[in-house]
C-alpha cells in the first residue's frame, strides 16, 4: 500500500538548527535569549528577516532563522547595514546582561532568590502556562531581569504545554495537545563536564524512581530550569509524569508536584555546582504547588545534624509563599494516605513523614493541603492585592486561632505586569517620537509635544490592527471548519467603533455570560446606530470544565445569530500572541467576578497600559486603583444575595454604564472629531496606572517586604553551626508546652476617675501569671480603641507594657498610655510570645487574653 493511502504519524521529532553564516553568527545569541520577548528593536530585527516567517512561526526567532532558508541569511549577510544592527543589538544585550542595576544599589539583599512556579508564561514560543498565575510568573521573571534581581526561576517543563484550543461549528470548545521538541525551542540542556546532560532523580513507590533533566531557559539576565520526564532513564509511564500542564489528577498531579518541589531544589543544587551560581538564600513558593521544596531543604538540612523542628525554622526563615486563591476549592488536596505512601525516607531522608502531614493537616484529617503547606514552611506569605490579602486572612484565620482577622500574619503584594512586553510597539513608538524614550510606564502623558489627535490617531491605529487580527482568525477558523470564508467576515467589527475586550479562563465565577443577561438590551446596545458597540471575547476552559465548555458554546452561539455577527466576535486559542493585540485594541476592558473571588487580574493591567479604560467589579486590583477617572466601577450586589437576582442586578447596571457614560463620552465629539473627555481619560490612565501596575513596582516590594528580611531572617538562623535556628526550635516547643499556663488575673486602669480629656494619660496595669514561662519570653500589650455598640474594638492600636517585677505569684506589667482621641475608649490586655526570630505576633497561633 503506498504511504499516501494511509495516515502515518511520527512517533518521535527533532530539530535542525540552521547553519548561520559567519557575519550573522551573533543573531544565535539575540534569538537563544528571551529578552527578544520584550525587547522591541531586537523584534523589529527579527520581522525584518521576514515578517511572513515571524508570523508564520508564532513570533519564534529560533524557528524563524530555520524557516527561513539558507539563501535569505546569506543574503542578509550581504547586507552591511543588516550586519551593523545585529552587532549593535548584540553589544547592547552584552552591556544588559553585565551592568549594574537597581538591584546592585541595594545594601544587605540576599545574593540569589529561588523562584518556583508550576507554570512560567514568557512568550508564546515557549508554551508553558495556562493562564495568569503563569504570565505573572513570567513578567516576575522579566522584571527581575530589568532590575538586576538575582532570581533563579524553576518549574517544570511540559512536553504537550497546554492545549490548544479550537472553536467548532456548535460551538464546543475542543483540545489539542501539539508533543513540544524542547530542542526546537529557546532552550538549552544542562550538561555535566562529561558531556552527558544533568539529571535529578527523586524515589518512588515501589522501588522506581523518576528522573529528570535540566532545560535552561534564559531570560535576559535570569535563567529558568525547567525539569522533563520525558527521557530514557525512565520508565515509559513515568516519561510522562510532566507531559502536560495540569493534566490528570490524583497520584499524576502529586507526583508533579513532587517533581517542582524536591526536583526543583535538586536541580539548584547541582545548577549551582555545575555553574558556580551562588546557592539561593531565599525560596519563593508561587502558589503552594511547589511546598515540597520546604520538605526538600529540610531533608538536607538533617543530613547535617539538625533536628527536624531546627531544619524546619531555618526553612521557615527564607522561604516566601504567595497564595493566589480567595477560595477553598483552588487549593491543590490530595488524599493523605497517597501522601504519606510517597514520602518515604528513601525520597527524603531523615524526614518523618507523620510530621510532614501534620504540616499540611487540614479540618478533614483524610486531606493533605497544599495551602496549609506552604503557611507551614514559609514565615513570610501574601496575597497578590490588597482586597485578596484581607480576603486570605479571613479564609485562613483558623491556622491562628484567638487574632482578630487583622493580626493573621499574610500581608498584600499587589501583582504587576512587565510593561516592555504588554504595551502596544505603537505606543511605544509615539513615545520615543514625541518624548524621547520607550519607557511608557515613565511618560509624561500630560506633554503638550503628544497632542489629542496623535493620540487619538495611536488609539484608532491600534484598534484596527485588532479588527483585521479578529478577521484573520476568524477566516482561519471558518476555513477548518466549513471550507470556505462567509463574505460578512471581510466587514466583521469596524475600527471606529467602541470595543470592549473580555479574556481570561472560563471558570464560572469569572461570568463569561454575564452580558448575555438580557439579550434583547445587549443586541440594542451592538447594534446602536448613532453609539455602536462592538465585544472581541476570548478565553480558555479547563478540559475537564463542563460548565465552562456550555458556557463558551452558550457565547459563541450568540455571536453566530446574523443580526449582531458583524459586532460580536469569540477568538479561539487565547494566548500570548492574541493579547498583544487584544489588550491594546480595546477601548475598554471588561471584567465582572463575583466579587470577592479575582484575587487580582492583571488583564485589565495590561489594557491599561495601552491607554485602554476598566470597565469592572471592584475586585482584585480595581478595587484598590479604581479613581473615578481611569474608568467605571461595576456596582456589586450583596454577597449573600441569591445568585440570580446579585447576576440580574449586575448585569443591568453593566448595560446602564455602558449606555449612559461609556458609550456617550467615547461618542461626544469636538469640532475635531475628538472625544476630549476620552482622550483625557487616556491620559490620565497611562500617566497614574503606568508606574503603579508595573511587575517593577511589585518586584521592589517582594524585595524590600520579604526577600531581604528573609534573607536576614536565613542568615541569622544559620549562624554559628544554626545554633540560632536550634535555640528558637527548642524556645518554640517549650513555648507550645507551656502558654496554655499563661493568665491574665486582673487588669486595673488609673486616672479615669474624672473623664479624661484629649492629651491625659492614663497608667494600665496588668496581673498575669506566666507559669514556667519568664518575662523575656513574652510581650504584653494593651489593646485599645474605638467600641462599637457589640462591644468590638475598632481602629485598635497596641501599646507595650512594661514588666514591673513580681507580685503575689504574678507578673505585674503596667505603662502609661496618651489619650490622642475622643469617643468611647476600650481597652483588652493580651499576651504573646516574643522572640528576635518571629516575624509576627502571631505566628505561633498562641495568645492569652483576660478571662470575662
């Protein structure tokens, strides 16, 4: 039978770097760094070898100097002007990758910081992400990398990535998994001195074991090391461990996590010795996928004679955790005899793995937490805005029994986007023309020297490249699935019409259907003949979503009904790529969560550094930038509201700014033509959002909040042979033994005889008996404020008492305190351990307060 006849699939592929010619020997360097991701010249050189081969290999570098052919590089070659600009941009990669920066200005910061992650969102040529938790992860990289911060980044790398979606003619969302030849991607192995590539390996149940080797990606100035199963020291099953990203669940996504977590420090250590890298003061668990790690270090640490409680404080000392997820069901879980089955003294030597579960115990004493992990192993840990840390110190409140939900020990770090990468090269451009400097996030968009009708003309022109964007895909799409184009695709969406953009994942609360509400308004409001609107949509469902899938069929079936096609569009395969264009083509960007579920949403970040409004729910980060001035506050209904009168009420009030504020003030022209209200909205988005929103601005606070006072926190502990961690391992036990003989007897208050007045003072004495415990070991403090009618203290603030010796078998502590307020004034005592090494009061979950 000839080959033709029959369907033959490869069983395995490689790759054949093309040969450079000796002049263009240093594009190997600009195209093997991912800097070229952000770096607008470099790219600019790139689509300049061929823009059809830029498009056509998804904006890879790597794949285009293949695609390509010999005879287009020798004849650029040829080309001494061409020569010039990849030298030049080579000597400018050089002179980033070794001068200083901000980072080197900075006294007393940790030398080297680990960063795990699950997924690392970069660039599209390298498709290891899902979603935000992974962009984020890549524009912490990208920031690091531009401010000099010495991050080493580590996760895992996924053969299949994540799939990539496509729309069908019903609408259904279906998935296709493309198997990855990370020799064809902007990756090298690591190799020991032998030649040989390095591996990690890490036991399993039943006498297996599973290895892995060393990818390195580098970003600009930060490498990446990214572990794969696929190789042939594995057994077939196990090759596939890290074939696809959240794939699978179970004994798979445990054995994934192992992987990130004890791989992960495993592959720094011998980074590191292979390299000369320094060995990371500080671990950074980005979502508690990776709390292994802690179990790793701590593994070692008893290999050198500490105890398993010293080893665990001194992991605690340098190890940060971000959670990302304001609800319980976003927590990795997984049964806690599959645990305990796993964590063999064989995987981590030294280590009892019935104190490792308790680490992880939750209220149901079958789960093991991922979340509960990560607090465990980390001292310093955050939310990723200011609304979600509040909303992460009330879902967690019970790891800390006894503290007001204020005093829970998870501080706010408000994510960032890297601005290099998400702003338009349009704006960039007119920056550079009109103020001399590609920095868009450092502009001064007040300049008389932009005028209102070159920015206006910026915005149309991005605009349109979205339009023709959305009609290309479009055309692709019906292409595959009708086998030809409908005729109204050529005039689908109108360049000079308000578009409103929605992406993200498709979980429910994010409520893709939301404006399908009441779809007779919303067809009022496409269809609009003096104030049209126009909706570009996309986004991704988890392949075992359901609900999700209906949910984009549901959408995708509206946009298909003839009378609002032409003003409706979903774009399928959601990533990278389609954002650049996406986030700034759009006047507006919509965002309506269940508030308060976004833990942040950078999407709308990125918008707005395109010059491009919010239109949102004040949840995650609007909540905390929204001004009255960069755009529109969705109001939210109650949150005890039956779920479909709170999506009634929010979906009206969504049509009722769209017609009667958004729609008016982008069609309320001048004499011009020009929406002067808009444009200064414009404006004063990108001069205020810029510098705010920017992965920079969020890097400096993990570096100067948690990684430096980790870092210390580290080195103290280590200190002398870690007598410190020993000394506080062994104060911590003898704390959690003895606090429960902790009383507060009496509390007496004088000078409030006669009512004081503002600026009195008056001395608070307190009686406590400290059982076997000694003065040093705690504080004791008075708790004061505003009541309110329940009795609850608000606006409280903590004044220290000081001992004042024994008395009666107790400890008397007293102070004077100034009245600075007037109102109700009440008062508590309370009583806490107290320690150099803690970094909150409550860390230890332990406190005595006053018997009532």
């Amino acid at each position: 039978m000839p080959l033709g006849s029959v369907l033959v699939r490869a069983i395995r592929k490689f790759t054949v770097r093309t040969s450079l010619p000796a002049r263009l020997g240093r594009l190997e360097a600009l195209a093997s760094n991912l800097r070229w991701s952000w770096h607008e010249p470099t790219r600019e050189l790139f689509r300049e070898i061929s823009l059809d081969g830029w498009r056509a290999t998804g904006h890879d570098p790597v794949q285009l100097l293949g695609w390509v052919g010999p005879e287009r590089l020798h004849q650029l070659a040829e080309d001494d002007d061409f020569v010039a600009r990849v030298d030049a941009l080579a000597d400018d990669l050089d002179d980033y990758l070794s001068q200083a920066r901000w980072y080197q200005s900075l006294d007393d910061a940790p030398e080297s910081i680990a960063y795990f992650s699950p997924e690392f969102g970069i660039t599209s040529a390298l498709p290891q992400y899902s979603g935000g938790l992974g962009i984020l992860a890549g524009d912490h990289l990208k920031a690091a990398s531009d401010l000099g911060v010495p991050i080493v980044g580590v996760g895992l790398f996924y053969q299949s990535g994540y799939f990539k979606q496509a729309i069908s003619r019903e609408g259904w969302q279906q998935e296709s998994y493309p198997v990855l030849d990370p020799d064809g991607l902007p990756l090298t192995i690591l190799r020991n001195p032998d030649g040989r590539h390095a591996t990690v390996a890490l036991a399993l149940p039943g006498h297996r074991t599973l290895h892995a080797r060393i990818w390195v990606a580098t970003i600009g100035r930060v490498p990446l090391l990214l572990l794969d199963t696929n190789i042939h020291e594995n057994d077939p099953d196990l090759r596939s461990v890290a074939e696809r990203l959240y794939g699978g669940g179970g004994e798979l996504r445990l054995q994934q996590e192992l992987l990130l977590g004890i791989g992960g420090v495993r592959a720094l250590a011998v980074y590191s010795e292979l390299t000369g890298a320094p060995v990371p003061a500080v671990f950074h668990s980005n979502e508690g996928h990776a709390g292994f790690l802690g179990i790793e270090r701590i593994s070692q640490l008893t290999a050198t004679g500490l105890s398993f409680d010293a080893a665990l404080q001194l992991v605690r000392a340098g190890t940060v955790f971000t959670t990302h997820t304001p609800v319980p069901a976003g927590i990795d879980r997984f049964d806690v005899e599959l645990v305990r089955r796993h964590l063999t003294r064989e995987l981590v030597p030294g280590v009892d793995v019935e104190r490792v579960l308790a680490l992880g115990r939750e209220s149901d004493p079958t789960i093991f937490n991922m979340a509960q992990l990560g607090f465990s192993i980390a001292q310093r840990a955050n939310g990723v805005s200011k609304l979600h840390g509040k909303v992460s110190r009330q879902m967690f409140q019970d790891r800390w029994p006894g503290f007001d939900v204020q005093d829970v020990p998870i501080t706010s770090v408000t994510n960032g986007v890297h601005a290099p990468t998400w702003t338009s090269p349009i704006l960039k451009h007119l920056a550079e023309r009109e103020l001399g400097t590609l920095d868009t996030a450092r502009c001064d968009w007040a300049s008389e020297a932009i005028t209102d009708e070159t920015l206006w003309g910026v915005r149309r022109e991005m605009r349109e490249h979205l339009v023709e964007e959305a009609r290309d895909r479009t055309r692709v799409k019906h292409e595959r699935n009708d086998g030809v184009v409908p005729s109204w695709v050529d005039t689908m969406l109108d360049p000079d019409v308000l578009t409103i953009g929605f992406a993200r994942r498709v979980p429910t609360y994010k409520r893709l259907t939301l404006m399908l509400h009441d779809r007779d308004r919303l067809r009022s409001i496409l269809t609009n003949a003096e104030r049209p609107v126009q909706l570009v949509i996309a986004g991704k469902s988890h392949p075992a979503d359901e609900m999700g899938k209906a949910l984009i069929q549901e959408l995708v079936r509206f946009t298909q009904e003839p009378d609002v096609r032409g003003r409706i569009v979903f774009l399928e395969n959601y990533d990278i790529s389609m954002a650049k264009s996406l986030y700034p083509g759009c006047d507006v960007w919509l965002n309506n969560p269940l508030r308060p579920l976004e833990a942040c949403g950078t999407s709308g970040m990125k918008a707005a550094l395109n010059g491009s409004l919010n239109l949102s729910i004040l949840d995650g980060w609007w909540e905390e930038y929204f001004d009255g001035k960069n755009g529109w506050a969705i109001p939210s209904a109650h949150e005890q509201m039956d779920a479909a009168e709170r999506d009634a009420f929010e979906a009206n009030a969504l049509y009722d700014l769209i017609e009667h504020q958004v729609a008016p003030r982008f069609y309320d022209r001048d004499e011009r033509g020009l929406p002067t209200a808009w444009i200064a909205s414009i404006r004063h988005t990108l001069a205020t959002l810029s510098p705010e929103l920017s992965a920079e601005r969020m890097l400096a606070e993990y570096v100067g909040r948690l990684y430096t006072p980790a870092a210390k926190a580290a080195a103290a502990a280590a200190a002398d042979g870690a007598s410190a961690a020993r000394d506080f391992a062994e104060w911590t036990a003898r704390m959690r033994d003895a606090f429960g003989g902790v009383q507060v007897h009496h509390v007496e208050v004088e000078g409030v005889d006669v009512p004081p007045i503002i600026g009195d003072a008056v001395t608070v004495r307190a009686f406590v008996a400290l059982g076997s415990l000694q003065p040093s070991d705690v504080a004791v403090e008075v708790v004061a404020g505003t009541v309110t009618e329940e009795g609850e203290l608000r606006h409280a603030r903590r004044f220290p008492l000081a001992d004042a010796g024994a008395e009666d078998g107790n400890h008397r502590f007293e102070s004077a305190i100034g009245l600075e307020r007037a109102g109700t004034f009440g008062y508590t005592v309370r009583v806490v351990p107290r320690h150099p090494m803690l970094a909150s009061d409550a860390e230890l979950g332990l406190v005595a307060y006053p018997r009532s």
